[in-house]
C-alpha cells in the first residue's frame, strides 16, 4: 500500500487500448438491439414489447449507452443494460505567493457495464435501482512544481517537493437508486428527461508514490485513518441527462 518511488512516470495519455475497448463495447450492445428488434418480425415483437429503445445519458457520472425494454404484461417496469465510461485528463495549474506554482495533473478513467430496473410512479416520475460493474477503475492525482514552493513560510525548491502520486480505489460493483424524471411520449421516436441518483462507492483504497521531502515523514501509519475517514464520502451525487430513441413506435 505504502510505497517510496524515485521513478515516478511523467503525466501521460492513456493508452490507445482503452478506446478501442469502449468502441468494441458500443458496437456489442448496438448489435444486441439489432438482433432484439430488427431480426424479429415486426407484429410479433409488436406483441411481447411494450416498448424497445436505445438511451444515451451524459452528466457527472459519465457517459452511458442503454438497451431499454419492457414487458406487455408489465408496461409499467423496465429494464435498462448498458456500457458507462467517464474519462478526464488535464493539467491544472495553482498560482502561490511570489511566482511560486503547483502542478497537478488529475487522470480518471473508468468504463464498465450497468444493469438497471426502473419502476414508473407517475407519467412524468420514475423510481429505479442500478447496479455499475467496473471493468476499468483509474482515480489518480499528480503533484509537482515546475518552479519550487513558497507558500504561508514553506518554502521547498522544485528538487526538494519532488513528485506525489495518489491512487484511489473504491469497489469495483457500486450499487445506487435514483429518481427520473421527465414524461415520455410512446408516439414520438426521441423523448429527453433528467435523473438524479446516489451511488454507493464502498471502502476506499489509497495508494501513494513520492520522492522529495516527504520521504522524510512518516506517511505510512497515517494511510489506515485517511482511509477509515473517507468512508463518510462512500456516497457519491450524480446527476445526468438522458436521450432515448424507440425502436419500436407505437401506431396511432
């Protein structure tokens, strides 16, 4: 868990692997829908489906790519599986006192399948409980200065503060619940609506790397309660906008 490590990479892309995983990702759940609607003859889905669509979602969790369907019997009830990925890349930089500055370079990567039952309150109000399975977790944090420190009395040289680099981890099967709102028009292809929801991240894990002068401190036994504290921040806010298209439109 605790590590010092001289030889700490420079802030990079991520690999060209990742993309090609979320494109292989799309193209299997765009395939699904194809074979679930337009393989079948029309009137015979017509009759098991009340409703099949594709959702696109974006907001503070992400990004996410839907297959939404529900059952005749249960038009009320439906069932969303999907493909998320968040993605956030830059280097920030903090102005100090007298042309001193900090680096920190944020790289969060995260992409998984969710599975998702959603219960209609009202025409305008939905309940739904969600599941995010995470093939790809990535939350870590770069710090360093391009020109040294001096800040409220510290003062450190660029040689001497080094570089600091934290890793996080949560578990990797976050349940959460949420609310929808927006009314659907089952005549229109496209219907837009909104959502907000509460995800339970679970116990965090923290990993550091650093050289400078914090390999003069003795982080280590400090770790365990850094971490039993950020257990009080395991639920995590997200709102999101949504975007879906009926595969099958209801005849007037």
């Amino acid at each position: 868990m605790f590590k010092r490590n001289r030889h700490i990479n420079h802030f990079q892309n991520g690999p060209i692997l990742e993309n090609k995983t979320i494109r292989i990702f799309t193209i299997i759940i765009l395939s699904f829908c194809h074979n679930i609607v337009f393989s079948q003859d029309y009137e015979k889905t017509k009759g098991i489906l009340a409703d099949s669509k594709i959702g696109y979602s974006i907001g503070s969790s992400g990004m996410q790519l839907t297959y939404i369907t529900s059952l005749k019997k249960q038009p009320k009830i439906s069932f969303k599986t999907g493909i998320f990925f968040l993605n956030f890349r830059q280097i920030l930089n903090l102005n100090l006192e007298e042309n001193s500055s900090l680096n920190l370079k944020p790289n969060f990567l995260s992409y998984g399948l969710s599975m998702q039952a959603e219960k209609e309150l009202k025409d305008w109000l939905q309940i739904y409980v969600i599941s995010r399975a995470f093939l790809k977790q990535k939350w870590h944090l770069n710090l360093s200065t391009p020109n040294g420190i001096n800040l409220n009395g510290l003062q450190l040289e660029t040689e001497d503060f080094g570089q600091i680099d934290a890793t996080l981890q949560w578990w990797r099967i976050q349940p959460g619940i949420g609310l929808r709102f927006g009314k659907e028009n089952p005549l229109k292809r496209f219907n837009i609506s909104a959502s907000v929801a509460t995800f339970y991240m679970g116990s965090p894990k923290i990993n550091l790397n650093y050289e400078g002068f914090l390999e003069t401190t003795t982080l280590q036994d400090a770790i365990p309660q850094l971490e039993h504290n950020m257990r009080n921040y395991s639920f995590y806010p997200a709102i999101n906008f949504n975007l879906t298209y009926n595969l099958i439109k209801t005849q007037e």
